[in-house]
C-alpha cells in the first residue's frame, strides 16, 4: 500500500540545523536563506519598479524611500547574497552532475566523507570570498560619492 | 506532468540563463553614475530600447520561474503529503504568473511612456 503521509517531523528546526554535517550543510542552509531573500528581493524590486509608471513624482517619491543609507545597506547585502547564490549554485550544479565527488572507496574509520573533498570545500569558500569582494564593490559604487 | 528531475534541470538553465541577463542589467546601471542611471528620463529611456525591454522581461521569467520553484522545493522538503505537495505547487505556480503579468504590465506602460 502506498503511503501518503511522509511528514518531515523535523521541520524548520531540523531545515535550519547547520550543526550535524559540516560545511556541506552550511552551504545548503546557504543557498536556501540567500535563495528566499533574493525572492523576497525580486518582488519588492518588481514592485518598487512599477511606481514608473505612476509617472515622474511617483518615481521620485519611490527613489526617496528606497535610495538611503539603510536602501544601499539592503542592495549591499543582496549584492553578497546573489553573487554567494550564483557560484555555490553553479558548483552545486557540478556537484548534482557528479563531477568533482572524487571515487567511491571503502568506508574506513573515522567515516570522512569523499563526497566532500578540497574540491567541495574550496568551492564553497570561493563562493564566499567573491560575495565579499562584490559587497566591497558595491559599497564603492552606492557610498562612493558619484 | 513534469517529472522532478526535469523540473530541476529547468531550474538550472533558468539560473544559469538568469546570471547572463542580470549581468547586463546590472551594467546598465554602471554605465553612468548610479545615482544619475536612476533618473527617470533615463529609466524610461531603458524602457524604450526594445532590446532592453525584452531583456528585462526575459529576467522576469527566468527569475521568476527559478525563484518560485526554488521556494517550493524548499517547501517540500520542510513537509511531504500529497496534500502539501499539491498545495505548494499550485500556490507557487500562481504566484510566479502574479508577478510575472504585474513585472509585464509595468514594462509595457513604461515602452508607451513620454519623458518627463
């Protein structure tokens, strides 16, 4: 018989649980906050954008509320959160074609995962460092004065 | 019906296809400075490119589809019922189309707009 009910009784908690499989499971946490902020961006953004066509003072009253120092600290972090988004995603999508897993081997004491070798780990850094490094651009271009 | 590992593989393309769009856009607004590149005269002007309109739109869809379905597979790992399943996929589908139609509406209302 076919069972219906598969209910994850974890839930949230054991969603945002970042404590039982190391790094691997830091970056999937990751990638799903950054992919729910980058959502909640998205909308706002398409939302923001259509006070254009309410017309010139419609724009500018919309410019008022969103161009401010608090507006650049939100651009400044979605700017971290679409660049760590992208380069995890991508070595994520390696990672689900199966390139850069390393071989199968036998399971020796203490249980290190091949799974998540240098390749896995650096990636995730690289990820990292270049969400940093487009925040301190774009803090240069939003606080930079032009 | 779609099967998973499709869905996926549609999720991937939209991403990858999405890091190529939002790049220009971006550019976009750098090609002057930021805050000059915001003045409405030169938003609508973006709006009157066609090229340009027809890049924004393709970001919707593409950010749309991956965003949505991103969040509904992040639903559907917190909790698993055919119930929830089919609740999330019908709640996520309708969602995308909103924005998707409101992103649209708001591109061709400002092609038709005159400077201000």
């Amino acid at each position: 018989m076919e069972v219906y009910d598969r209910n994850n009784r974890e839930g949230l908690k054991g969603w945002l649980n970042p404590g039982r499989y190391g790094w691997e499971r830091v970056s999937y946490w990751l990638q799903r906050l950054t992919g729910v902020g980058l959502l909640v961006y998205f909308v706002g953004h398409v939302y923001e954008t259509s006070s254009l066509t309410q017309g010139f003072d419609a724009w500018n009253a919309m410019l008022e509320l969103t161009q401010t120092p608090l507006g650049h600290m939100i651009l400044l972090l979605v700017i971290g959160m679409s660049t760590f988004h992208s380069a995890n995603g991508i070595r994520l999508i390696f990672t689900h074609g199966g390139k850069g897993l390393g071989k199968p081997g036998r399971p020796d004491y203490p249980y290190d995962p091949v799974s998540l070798n240098y390749r896995q780990k650096s990636g995730i850094w690289v990820a990292l460092i270049l969400a940093a490094v487009a925040m301190l651009y774009g803090a240069s271009v939003l606080f930079g004065g032009e | 019906m779609l099967r998973e590992s499709q869905i996926m593989k549609i999720h991937y393309m939209t991403g990858i296809a999405a890091l190529f769009v939002v790049a220009v856009h971006i550019l976009m607004r750098l090609v002057m400075p930021f805050n000059l590149s915001l003045e409405f005269d030169n938003v609508i002007l973006n709006y009157h490119n066609l090229p340009y309109a027809v890049l924004l739109e393709s970001i919707l869809v593409l950010i749309a589809i991956h965003g949505f379905n991103g969040l509904r597979v992040i639903l559907l790992e917190m909790r698993q019922s055919r119930g929830w399943e089919n609740f999330v996929t019908v709640v996520t589908i309708v969602a995308m189309m909103g924005v998707i139609a409101y992103g649209t509406r708001t591109i061709i209302v400002a092609n038709g707009l005159s400077l201000g």
